[in-house]
C-alpha cells in the first residue's frame, strides 16, 4: 500500500472513530470539570492558571481546557457539549499522526 494511501486510510479511520460519536454520549464527571474550569478561564480571564469552582486546579494537565475555552470564547457558546468536544477531537487526530510518524 502506498504511504498516501495509508496517511489517507488513519486520517478516514481516526476521523470516523472521533468525529462520530460528538454529539450521542452526554458529559461525564471529568469532562463536565474540564468545561467548568474552560467557562472559568473565559469568564474571569484568567488564562494561566485553571481554576474549578475557584480553587486551583492542578491535577490536570491545562491544554485541553485551554483548547476548550478558546472555542467557547471563539463561539461565545458555553453549553453545546459537542461544540466543546472538537478540539480534544482535533488533539487527539494530531496524536494518531504524530505516534504513526514515531514508528514510521
């Protein structure tokens, strides 16, 4: 198989396997913290630090809030959980590329 056809094949696979599913499963008890402390960050514009329900929040890694928050301030949309889900989405379809380069 040739390496367009293969780059093609992950990108149909891994866009299927993201893509798909945004808008059918409701929110989950981490996923409903990363957008609380998202909402948090574009309501009190405090971009460096992530917060939930105002204490510092340190256990998880910020780039997926951070993510999260610019396509809320982006859409000035606080609500639409699949909405909210595309840029994971979208780091997540990075990481499939990047780990194929690395063992390529």
């Amino acid at each position: 198989m040739s390496r367009n056809k293969k780059i093609l094949l992950i990108s149909l696979l891994s866009f299927v396997s993201f893509f798909s599913t945004l808008w059918i499963r409701s929110a989950d008890l981490m996923e409903s913290r990363n957008f609380i402390s998202a909402r948090e960050i574009v309501l009190n514009n405090e971009w460096f630090v992530t917060t939930l329900n105002g204490e510092y929040r340190f256990e998880k890694p910020p780039l997926p809030t951070w993510l999260t928050a610019l396509v809320m301030k982006i859409f000035n949309n606080f609500s639409d959980e699949w909405l909210l889900r595309v840029p994971v989405a979208l780091i997540c379809l990075l990481l499939v590329f990047y780990i194929y380069k690395l063992v390529k």
